[in-house]
C-alpha cells in the first residue's frame, strides 16, 4: 500500500525548531561571564594578617578594601611591587592569567570593624607620607546568591522548560502530558485511502456484508425510511491470513468518511487508567466527526473474557479498558453515525458482553477461501507480474489447497524472485511449482550432507507414503514426492491434492491415518527396522486418533459424546471426563492407530514390488511426479475426478462470469478444528 501522509485535523503539528544561534550566543556569554569571575577569583592568594603587615610595612601595598558584608579583605600590589621576583612567581604560580590591577590577596578576617582599629594601628607605625589608608563596600557574593535565591530561579526555568517541551510531540519525554490521548491514525478526505474493494477477491460473501454498511453510510435514507437503524459494530474473524485487515483497509478506501484505525495493544500502557482514558479520548474525537468508522484491529488484546486465568491481586487495568470500551459502544446514540470495525482470530477468548449485539451487531466470518477464491486471489496477485503464457491461475489454484491470501501472495511473490534469479523475462510454471513448494516444504537444501544408508531410508519412507495413499480408495491423490532435504529438518516429503470437502467420514479418516503411517511401515518392512523420521507422521496421526475417539464421536466404546468446549478450552484446568473414562480413550486410541498400522503393512506387503521400483526410482531422480507413478505401478486403481477437474467441467459448462459454484452442498461441519487441508507429509531427521 502506498505510504500515506498523517491527517494534519489529527495528529500534533510538529513544534518549530529552535533558534540555535541565539541559544549558542547566550551560552557563549554565561561561559564567558563565568570563566571571568572563575578566573579572577582564582587570582587572589588567601594570606594572613601577619604576612598583610609585612607587606604594608615593606610600602609594596597600593590599595587596601574592606568587603564588610563578607568579612574580607581585598588586598593590591603595586605595579613596581608587581616586578619583584618574590611576588609575581607566586602569583604566576598561583594562576597563569591573574589580573595584574588586582587584588592579588585577600585576608579572610572574623570582624570587618576589628580589622579597621588594627589597620589604623599599622598605619601609625609607618611615616604619614607613606600611609595609603582603606577603602570599605558591600559585595554580594555569587555563591551567596545562587545559593539563596539563584538555584531556585535557575530550577524554576527548568523545570518550566521540560514542561513545555514534554507536553510536545518530541524532546525526550515526548507525549508524557498526553499519555491518555488516543493514538489512533484518522484517513479522511485529505489523506484518503487507495485500496478499494476490487483489491480484495475470493472474500464475496464478507464484502457484501461490508459494503451493506458502506452504503448505509453514504445513503442512510435508504434503509432508515424502512425503519431500520445503523449498526453499531461489526466483528471480522478468521484465521490469519485471510484477509480480515485488508478488508479493513478497502472499507476506508471506499467509505468515504473519517476513518479512524488503530490496534487493540494500543490502548495497553504501564500506566493505570491510560486505556480507559484512550478509549474515551477516541470516541470523542469520533463524535466529532461522525459520521465515521473505527476499527481496531487484535481487539482480543482488549476484549479478552474478564476474570478468567487472571492471578489474586493482579492489575486489572486491561478490565477497565474493556469497561470502558463496553460502555462507550453502548453508550452513544444510535443517531450518532459511528460504527466499530474490528477484527481478531481468537474469537473464542472475547468476552460475551462484547460479542453481543447493540455492540457488535454483525460477526462476518471469513474463512480460507474455497478454488474459486483461490483463483480469485491469484488473479489479483498475479496482474503486477510479468508472466508466462503458460500461467492458469485455476491450475494454480488448485495446487494450493488451504492456502490463506496471504499465502497466496507469498507464492507469487516467491516466484517473482527464482524467475529474476534465474535471469528468465517471464515468471513460468515451474518458478510458480517451485514456488509452492518453496513455502510448503521450506528452503531446498541439495548441498545437506546425507549418508547413502540416511537417504536409502528417507527414499523407502517417502515411496511407503506414495504406495499407501496410491492404493487406498479415500486416500488424497498424491501430486509429488521428493526425498531432495527442505526446511529445518525435513529430509524428504510427499505432497498431496486433497480434496476440498467440509465433512469427512470414519472410513476417510482411517484410510488417512494409514497413509500417514505408510513410512513407518515401510522402513520396518524393508529394513525390520524403524527410524525416528517419522515424528511428523506419528504426530498427526495421534492427534487424528484421539480427535476421533474422545472429539467426533467415531469410537463405538466411548459412544456419541465429545469432551471439546469451545467456550472454555483455553482455561480448563482439569479434564472433563473420570480417569476411567481416560483409560478407556487411551486404549481405543491404541487399538485405532494400531489397527491402521497392521493394515499398512499388510497393504505395502502385498506391494512390495511396487514400493522397491518407487524407491530405487526415488534414490536415482530424487523428484517423481503422479505420472511418474502411473508409469511405474500403473494407474491408481480408483477413477475419480479431483477438484482441479470437477471445477473445470463446471465452468466449461457456465458463463466463467457467472456466480460462484457451490462446490460441496449447503452441510458444513460445527467443529473442524482438526481436519485442514492436507498440504504436504515431511519425514523429519
């Protein structure tokens, strides 16, 4: 997005700077004026009274001063005294720069008075002609005064100086008086933004949601002359990555009024009722302006359910934000015209009062998008790039399955980048597969040093992945697979179309786990060994299993019951269920990945032949593709028609133009939180 300039109606304007010259003549002057007084100072000896009246006597004294106030004696030489030798090393010794019109000493005395009877009783000693006499004044003293009066002034200036320059935007304690104000960034006609609702594809369903309210805004009659009334927030969810913040952005863009934006972790400070006080502070900015939009994105920062894993005796001040949050949603007129966007992926940890509706009216899910999406996404992404004519956004599409927007651009940026490093004039196809297979499986590393017994495991591991799933009717058609090391740890993977399905059933899922199992049972096939290469495989296996047991309902013993709460899963503490029952989920999830492991072996026994051409294929190209395999072991004996087909068939027979295609009927899972979109199986080292 295009960088976009802060509103001048919003943000500080931006202090003028200093007058540096004038700062650096009056500091000139104070150095000047103190290096003098240091300097003179610094000149004068301290003596005694007997040494003063040596020097009366011997005539080398031309100038004698009372200083009353301070009970001191100023004492100057003469100039002919000044080119004796005694005097002038001392007083070179003294001081390289004394004043040679003095004082040159100085006599530190208890009574000004007494010392005034004791001089006129030296001068009596001495011819009348010779007697110089005395002088007597009052000298305020700088230490005297700095410390009476002059600290306080000085402490005063500067303190009345970082008052103004921490009520500032800048200086050093920048925004300290302003801690409580709302640090939300407003885009109104000045500074408008770009992104439009064109920007955002494979999200219809939510973007007409959207744009209901943007023309609510624009042309209120419409829907008020029927009786209805603005909404007062909307909640964007989904997983991340999807799009919600963009969205976000193309309802600014196409708004056209005042739009506020700011994050949920904005409103947190270290100090107490600063959230609160922020959260005020922005309703009333958007009062002023309304009718305008807020949107806050990471509200779940604020909104999190109060009271809950929350320790006795801990700052409450995220509460109090939510409060007043709660308050200030609920609290302006329904006339007022301001509504609240926000967006979060952890719907699950908002608290109920904020979910509710009078506060946010609407929750729009957006969820991954489906093929069509994909392809939607893909065009969008793939107009600033200079392509190939090879490209097709629906092959591509296709070969993402489960992949975010976000995702997406990834991909297509990735393949941007191996096509300029490869010195190409277009992004082809294969920039495109790498690409995918760049961000599933992570950086190829030809160069890892691998052991030929390493790598003739990894070889049969990933060629019992592709046999098992080759032969297993429900099992998804497999795309590739690649014994070539990526990512961290990941030593050689197999990579799967799966079909785009919202409900999966019992014989699904087995025939899953046994292909997810094919690499162990491999390796102890070939080798009547095991390795730890399949602590990916085993993971998910197990999650698989217990998902079904205690989770779907799938396991005859435990029965149709599910022990997920999706209201309380972040903050059970205890297990809902008796440690019988545990038992006895514990053991039906043995039973289950054991049963699908007897059942590989068996498979990849009767396959034997088929799982050594694969692998010693594996061991000598190091990549095999689907056609690959059919040349090798024949075509996979169960003839059905992948989503990449199906779709095309659809649109063949349609206007490419036309509405987006239901692809998997009006039934949708309520919890799908263990069955995503299979991308890729990796063996790990």
């Amino acid at each position: 997005m295009a960088d976009i300039k802060k509103s001048k109606n919003f943000m500080p304007k931006t202090p003028d700077k200093p007058n540096f010259q004038l700062w650096l003549i009056v500091t000139a002057v104070i150095v000047l004026v103190g290096i003098t007084w240091f300097n003179q100072r610094n000149t004068v000896i301290n003596i005694t009274k007997s040494r003063f009246e040596e020097i009366y006597l011997a005539s080398d004294v031309a100038k004698v001063m009372i200083i009353r106030n301070q009970n001191r004696i100023d004492v100057t030489l003469k100039e002919t005294a000044l080119q004796n030798e005694k005097y002038k090393s001392e007083l070179e010794a003294n001081s390289p720069f004394f004043n040679p019109t003095g004082p040159h000493y100085s006599i530190e005395v208890a009574s000004a008075e007494k010392f005034e009877k004791d001089f006129e009783e030296l001068e009596s000693k001495v011819p009348e002609d010779q007697r110089i006499g005395y002088s007597v004044k009052n000298e305020e003293s700088w230490s005297n005064w700095f410390g009476s009066f002059g600290f306080l002034i000085i402490l005063f200036v500067f303190f009345w100086i970082m008052m103004r320059r921490m009520s500032g935007p800048s200086g050093p304690g920048g925004q300290i008086f302003n801690v409580g104000k709302s640090k939300a960034q407003l885009f109104d006609a000045e500074n408008k933004v770009k992104i439009t609702f064109d920007n955002v594809a494979g999200l219809d369903e939510a973007k007409e949601e959207i744009q209901e309210i943007v023309e609510f805004l624009k042309n209120p009659g419409k829907f008020t002359k029927l009786g209805g009334k603005i909404p007062k927030g909307a909640l964007l969810v989904g997983p991340p990555g999807t799009g919600k913040t963009l969205l976000a952005k193309a309802v600014a863009g196409e708004a056209g009024v005042p739009f506020f934006t700011l994050s949920g972790s904005d409103f947190v400070e270290m100090f107490v009722g600063v959230g609160a006080a922020r959260v005020r502070d922005l309703f009333k900015q958007a009062k002023e302006k309304a009718p305008c939009i807020i949107f806050i994105d990471e509200i779940d920062a604020i909104g999190r359910s109060r009271g809950k894993g929350q320790m006795p005796g801990s700052n409450d001040e995220r509460e109090n934000t939510l409060n007043s949050l709660l308050v200030e949603m609920d609290g302006f007129g329904t006339d007022s015209g301001v509504i609240v966007l926000a967006a979060t992926n952890r719907p699950d940890v908002l608290d109920s009062a904020l979910l509710r509706p009078g506060r946010f009216d609407r929750q729009i899910s957006i969820d991954k998008p489906d093929i069509v999406g994909r392809e939607a996404i893909f065009k969008v992404h793939l107009a600033p790039i200079k392509t190939g004519d090879d490209i097709d956004p629906k092959k591509l599409a296709a070969q993402t399955p489960g992949f975010a927007g976000a995702e997406i651009a990834n991909v297509c940026n990735e393949a941007a980048l191996i096509a300029a490093r490869r010195s190409k004039t277009a992004v082809d196809m294969q920039d495109f597969q790498d690409a995918i297979d760049r961000v599933i499986g992570g950086l190829e590393k030809r160069n890892k040093i691998i052991s030929p017994e390493e790598k003739k495991i990894v070889a049969y591991h990933e060629a019992g992945h592709a046999v098992a799933g080759w032969f297993l009717e429900h099992a998804d058609p497999l795309v590739k697979v690649s014994i070539v090391p990526r990512g961290i740890a990941a030593l050689g993977y197999a990579q799967y179309l799966p079909k785009e399905q919202f409900l999966y059933q019992t014989e699904q899922l087995i025939d899953e786990m046994c292909m997810t199992l094919g690499g162990r049972a491999a390796e102890e096939i070939i080798f009547s060994k095991i390795s730890t290469g399949a602590l990916s495989d085993l993971e998910r296996v197990t999650k698989m299993a217990y998902s079904m047991v205690s989770v779907y309902g799938m396991n005859d013993k435990i029965g149709n019951v599910s022990f997920y709460d999706s209201k309380s899963a972040d903050y059970r503490m205890t297990k809902p269920y008796s440690e019988t029952t545990a038992e006895t989920i514990d053991e039906e999830v043995r039973k289950l990945v054991a049963s699908a492991y007897e059942r590989t072996k068996d498979l990849l026994k009767g396959k034997k032949e088929e799982l050594e051409t694969l692998a010693k294929e594996l061991l000598e190209k190091e990549i095999l593709f689907q056609s690959d395999l059919e040349k090798l072991i024949g075509k996979r004996p169960f003839a059905k028609e992948t989503t990449y087909e199906a779709y095309t068939k659809k649109v063949d027979k349609k206007d490419p133009n036309a509405p987006k295609v239901e692809e998997n009927g009006n039934g949708k899972a309520e919890h799908t939180e263990e069955k995503e979109p299979v991308k890729v199986k990796e063996t790990e080292d």
